[in-house]
C-alpha cells in the first residue's frame, strides 16, 4: 500500500508540473478551425462546416460573440532567482513578450457600417458583462474605463462612436476601456508605392494581423495587410507601453465581437499565438474561404440562358413602365450631392408593405410612422411620412436632414436617409423595439374608450433616461460640427432601444446653425403644446434656450408621470392644469416632494428626485438668461457640481415674467417660495397662448 501511495503521489506532482509547463511558453497554430478542440465559444460564435470560426452571424441584432483559448497563458514571470535579479533589479514581475497573428473577414448585408471585432487578453474568458453596440461584447457602461479590468485589446472597428473613436474604420490599441490609447485609420505600408495604402475593414475581403509585444523593450506592434500581401518591415501602429500593471500572471486569450442594427459576419480563418517567440505563419493556401454578401450564381447552359435573358428583359420593360407610375418619385438635379442618403420609394413601399395600417406604429401632427424591412439589407427600420414646410426651401430642408443623418451619438436615433415623392417626404430612422417612453409613462386610452394599464418604470431607470436625453442634447448644442436645435423634445419623442437605453428622435422640426450665431431663423411657432417656451410664442425665435426649456417639462414629465397639460375635471369644473405651474405651486407650499409619480412610492433616491425636480423648475425659468445650458444640467445630472436651493433663489426676474423668480420670496431655509399665502401664479403657457400643432 505505501509504495503504491508513492506511484500516486509521483503522478499527481508529475501532472502538476506538466500542467504548469502548459502555462508557460504556449504556442499553438489554428490553419481553420475543424478540428479546433482547445476554443470555448459563448454568445453568438460558432464554427461553420467549413472550418471558419464566426464571432457573428447574421440571425441577431445586438449580439456578442466571444471565442477564448481555453487554457490560461503565464504573461508575467517572477524574476527573483532570473538573472535580472542578480544584476540588481531585485525581486519584480514583468511582462514576457507574446506574439499572434490571424486572418479575418468581415461581411455586412448593408452599406451601412456594423460594429467591430477585438483580439482580446483578459483575466476571465467569455467576458462576463461584455455588451453589444459599441462595447463589442467586452466591457458596458459601468466598467468602461476601470483599471481594475486588466484587459487589453485590439480593435478593428467597423462604426464611429463619438465618445470613443475618430472614424469608423480604424485599428485601436484600448487598455481597461473603448477609448483607444492609439488608433489609426486602417492601412498598410507598401514598397511598391513608397507609402501607405488604405483598407476598407468592412470590405468582406480577408486581412492578416500582427500584434507582437517585446516585454524587455516594452514595445507593441501592430500591422495589417490584404491576405497575400507580405508582412511589412513597417508597422500601421508602433507603441511604448509598460503592460505591467494590466497584464496579470495568468490571462485569457481570445477574440470578441459584437453587432447592433446592422446585422454583420464575423469570421476568423486561422489564428497563431507564441509567448516568448515570434507565432506560427499561417499556410494560407489551407485556409477555409467565407461566403461574401451576395451568392455566386451556378453556371446555366447558354441555350437556357438565352431565352431566359429575352423574357426578362421583356419582363422587366413592362414591370418598369407600369411601376414608374406607382413609384414616381420627384428628383432634381442638385439632389445628386445627397444621393448617398436617399432611399427609393419601391424599397420603403415593400418594407411597409405598402404602407399598411398594421405597420403603423406612431401617429404625430406630422403623419404615421409606420416599421419596415428593407428587402435588401432585411435591416429593420422605422419609416415617417412629414409634411414639408413650404415657407422654408426644399433644397436647404434636404441640405439639413442629411447633415442630421451624420449625427452620431448612443443617445440619438439614428437617421438613414430620406425619400421625396409627390410632394411628400419620408425619413427613414433606426427602429426602436421598446417604442416611446410616453408608453411607460402614462396611461393609454385605446380607440374603444378603455384604458390600457401602462408598465411600470422604475426610478432607477427613470434617471438613467434622464441623463441620457441630456448627454444627447450636450452633443446637439455644443459637441457636433453645427448647433441643432431640436425644437420638439417631450417624452413621446424620446425612444427605447431593446436594452432600454434612451434614444431622441424625431428631428422633422430641427434646424442647424454655425457656432457662435445667437438664434435660428425666425420661424412661425411650431412645436408641441406645454413644451414651448414662453418667449416662442411672441417671437417665433428657436434658441438652445428654447430646447433647455422643453427638456425641463420633460425632466418634470418623467418625475412625475403627469402630461404637461391635463384637463381638470374637479367639481369646480373643468379647466386646464399646467405641469410647470402645479410643481411650481408645490415648492411655493414646501411640498415639493408631493408632486413624484405616486406609481414610485416611496421607492426613490430622495436626493435624485429633488435633483431633477429643482432642474425642472429651473430649465423652465421664463427668463430664458436665467436657465442654465445644457452642458451645466449634465455636470449637475452627472454630481460634477451641486444644485443647492439657494442658487435658484438667487435667480431674479422682472415684473413683466410676473416674478416667478424673486430672492425675497426665499426664507432662511432656502426654500424657493415662502410657504405663506402667495398670489395665484399665471400659467407660463396659458391657453390662448398655445398655437395649434402644425400640419
């Protein structure tokens, strides 16, 4: 018994140390992925028959898809008994070199860009908490950014997010977050030309990588190339990078991807890595090919081919004579700048199945909207039919929407394009599948007078929504190339995305102007009843002023969950009560609290409610100098400055604004009015002033 308890104990200490060996000096070649048995895939990725290994396919919007070596790689080494300790450096863990090279392909069924891949090294595999859009499945918004991730990755970035990114086609180094220590248009350095040549990462065309780190020079390359083009001596991206304190001892690698709207193809074709060493060349002439966008057609025998090719053309003379009359559209010569943007009329037709009634998701002054399915890209859409402004010039309201449509921004609907036709105008945005928030916040009246019980919106989620629609409002005035004025910003126009993210849409009434201009152009008053700010309704003159405004009515719309202005149907009879002046009312009386959604109970941040109650108040000063920008409502959202009562009292206003705003309505305690008896506060929005919606 004791000597076989010596052969067991022998053989345990034997694996053991072989397995240890495992974690050092690992070096493994990939030529596809048949027989791939040391990968663990999770989310979307799989292995295709062919051998390809696929990050993504195109059966999912917002997917992840991650695929990790399955076995942890020693990335540090403790030196104490090395030789660098004994020349003085004493007992350290630094960073062994690594190398990896693989070939990759990405595949779009649009024109529309996707979102990217990344060759990842984390402490984890799968990346538990990684999200779609532009996280690409490897961190999300609450640990973008911490050192405590200790994750490296290289990007190839296929869409632009304006937080993170220069473009939308480019190589990033990202240490602990999507902000890229560096990053680089895509291309390769050729001898032929003396110079760089450009890569389209989205072409669907193969491309090798190269990332090699030297731990002792503390130097990372990376270099891509088309497939078949040689390695160059000079790198795309060559960066001083101490990996010390990201690299752990023992880390994971592997690639991760994601997609958003834009359902794309991610694949691998053959992957090499080598710690302390240069990888593997991959045999390319082996590799698995992928499927591109469009199928080859099979070969068809010329006497069938012919009398085919006559009764199409036929065919399709006929079917283009009858469908120029049922898709006429209405195209000039200067729209040919803005081709790009435009979508034809068939392809909106057949989305919407002709526009049906059980596509119409939304109704608005303005016309339907109605959900679609481009036929050729299968992307779905949300389609709106406007009514055009005929006191403005089609040509600049065209100019306008397509610089709308380069907006870009993870709190803006995103506009595709446009479509004109017999005088009307269709624009053609990213579908939101969680509708409006207006759905979450109110009560519906079905069409048969019954009432639809509305789903419940807890307040955590409340104030996400707010900061989001403010951080989208920041980027319109301040953040993009022109100040946009949205002019129609109310709950209703502030859409949820599948992971309840707000998105503001709707921009059929916005209007660009250049930085440093006051105002826009004077207008007739357009907009949404109890939005509009006073000064709207006597000049017509849109300001960022005027959007501050409506988002305050929005940020007491969300606190409350009343509409900014509701019929009273007491036993004095029936009149109209204004959200603004009822909020008002209750922090003259001390009861400001009173005035959150009963819905909530008492299941609220009390701070954060009274936060967003005092903004609310604030924004919709009738002095428009008095309300704060944009950038100011997000510092105080966001806890980078503190709104104390005592700045509001501070706040004056003139007789003729009725002092709504008056520091000696302000007691000791800071409140904003005393709680003694007041006058009656005029409505900042009463009834003859409220312009009827525009058609």
């Amino acid at each position: 018994m004791f000597f076989i308890f010596i052969k067991i104990l022998l053989l345990l200490l034997h694996l053991g140390f072989n397995s240890s060996e495992a974690l050092e000096g690992v070096d493994f070649i990939y030529n596809g992925f048949k027989e791939a048995k040391d990968l663990v895939l999770d989310g979307m990725a799989d292995i295709t028959s062919g051998g390809l290994l696929r990050l993504t396919h195109i059966d999912t919007k917002y997917g992840v898809g991650h695929a990790f070596y399955s076995n942890p790689v020693q990335f540090k080494i403790n030196t104490t008994n090395s030789s660098v300790a004994a020349v003085g450096r004493g007992n350290i863990s630094a960073p062994l070199s690594f190398s990896t090279t693989f070939i990759f392909a990405i595949v779009s069924e649009s024109e529309i860009n996707g979102q990217g891949m990344a060759f990842v090294i984390a402490p984890t595999r799968g990346l538990p908490g990684g999200l779609a859009n532009q996280y690409l499945g490897i961190f999300n918004d609450t640990n973008n950014g911490n050192p405590k991730n200790h994750i490296l990755a290289i990007e190839i970035d296929t869409n632009r997010n304006v937080e993170y990114d220069v473009d939308n086609n480019h190589i990033g180094i990202d240490v602990n977050g999507l902000k890229s220590v560096k990053a680089k248009f895509a291309k390769y350095y050729t001898d032929l030309n003396g110079g760089y040549k450009n890569l389209s990462l989205s072409s669907g065309e193969p491309m090798q990588m190269w990332i090699d780190y030297d731990g002792m020079a503390k130097l990372l390359n990376v270099t891509i190339v088309p497939i078949h083009v040689p390695q160059p001596d000079v790198p795309l991206m060559s960066l001083s990078l101490d990996l010390s304190s990201v690299l752990l001892e023992n880390m994971y690698i592997g690639f991760s991807s994601s997609t958003q709207t834009v359902k794309t193809f991610h694949y691998i074709h053959g992957w090499s890595f080598k710690v302390n060493g240069t990888a593997q060349e991959l045999h390319v002439p082996s590799l698995p090919d992928h499927p591109r966008t469009f199928k080859k057609p099979e070969k068809i025998a010329l006497s069938v081919l012919i009398p085919i090719v006559v009764l199409t053309l036929i065919a399709a003379a006929v079917i283009i004579y009858v469908w120029k009359k049922k898709y006429a559209e209405l195209i000039e010569d200067w729209e040919d700048i803005y081709g790009t943007h435009r979508f034809a009329y068939k392809d909106l037709y057949r989305a919407t199945n002709g526009f049906k009634e059980k596509d119409v998701i939304g109704n608005g002054a303005f016309g339907k909207v109605y959900r679609g399915v481009l036929p050729s890209t299968k992307i779905q859409v949300a389609i709106k039919k406007v009514s055009h402004d005929s006191t403005r010039g089609m040509q600049q309201f065209i100019a306008e929407i397509v610089s709308i449509g380069k907006l870009r921004h993870r709190n803006l609907v995103q506009l595709y394009g446009y479509c004109r036709r017999k005088g009307e105008l269709l624009l053609v945005y990213d579908y939101m599948p969680n509708g409006s928030l207006d759905n979450f916040l109110f009560r519906r009246r079905s069409q048969n007078g019954s009432t639809t019980v509305r789903t419940m919106l807890d307040w955590s989620r409340r104030f996400q929504i707010i900061k989001g629609v403010a951080s989208g409002l920041v980027y319109l005035h301040e953040e993009w190339e022109k100040v946009v004025i949205h002019r129609d910003i109310k709950s209703s126009n502030v859409l949820l995305d599948n992971e309840m993210n707000p998105r503001l849409g709707d921009f059929g009434l916005a209007m660009l102007f250049d930085h440093g201009t006051c105002d826009a152009p004077t207008s007739r008053v357009v907009g949404t009843p109890g939005y509009l700010a006073p000064e709207m309704t006597k000049s017509g003159m849109a300001s960022t002023s005027t959007d501050v405004y409506a988002f305050g009515v929005f940020l007491l719309e969300v606190c409350t969950g009343k509409r900014p202005v509701e019929l009273n149907t007491a036993i004095t009879g029936e009149g109209l009560i204004y959200l603004v002046d009822w909020a008002l009312s209750n922090w003259r009386k001390g009861t400001m609290l009173d005035t959150a959604d009963r819905n909530l109970g008492n299941d609220y941040v009390v701070e954060q409610m009274e936060l967003a109650l005092r903004l609310g108040l604030l924004c919709t000063h009738t002095d428009p100098e008095h309300r704060p920008s944009m950038r100011r409502v997000m510092q105080y959202l966001s806890g980078d400055l503190t709104l104390h009562p005592a700045d509001l009292c501070a706040l004056d206003s003139s007789d003729t604004l009725n002092q709504a705003f008056t520091r000696r309505d302000c007691p000791e305690d800071h409140r904003l009015f005393s709680t003694g008896n007041t006058k009656s506060i005029p409505s900042s929005t009463p009834t003859e002033s409220i312009p009827s919606s525009p058609v």
